[in-house]
C-alpha cells in the first residue's frame, strides 16, 4: 500500500511537470510578438510624421525629418540578431 501511494504521487507529479512545462512552452514568444507589434507601430507613426515634415517648404521641417530617419536607421543598424 505504501508502494501504491508513492507510485501514485509520484506519476502526479510527473504529470504537473509536463503541464508545467507545456504551459510555459504556450507562453513564450508571447511578449516578443507584442514587442514587435509595438515597435511596427512606432516606426509607422514616425513614418508618417517624416512624410508630413517633408511636405513642408521651411528648412526646419526638412532637418527635422532627416535627423529622424537618420535616428532610426542607426537604430536599425544596431540591432544584432542571434
């Protein structure tokens, strides 16, 4: 009967581990989705706020726009992929 019993426990526990597991497997990569998601839409309100400036004839307007892209393509150029 003591054999039974910790039989029993023991193949619950290897059970809750393998859900354990599987759970966090489900879950990651979840918050790199939601970061590139974020990241997508940053670039596109900065681009459209680029496109905007440009279309204005004062001087300001144009370095502001170039100051930009050039700060997001450093930015781009930093990124290291593993």
């Amino acid at each position: 009967m003591l054999y039974r019993t910790l039989g029993n426990a023991h193949a619950l526990a290897i059970t809750r581990g393998e859900e354990v597991r599987r759970r966090a497997l489900e879950r990651s990569g979840q918050g790199t989705v939601e970061y590139v998601g974020l990241i997508l839409l940053v670039s596109l309100l900065m681009l459209g706020m680029v496109a905007a400036m440009k279309g204005f004839s004062g001087r300001q307007g144009t370095e502001l726009a170039e100051l930009i892209v050039d700060k997001i393509q450093s930015a781009v150029d930093k990124i290291a992929f593993r």
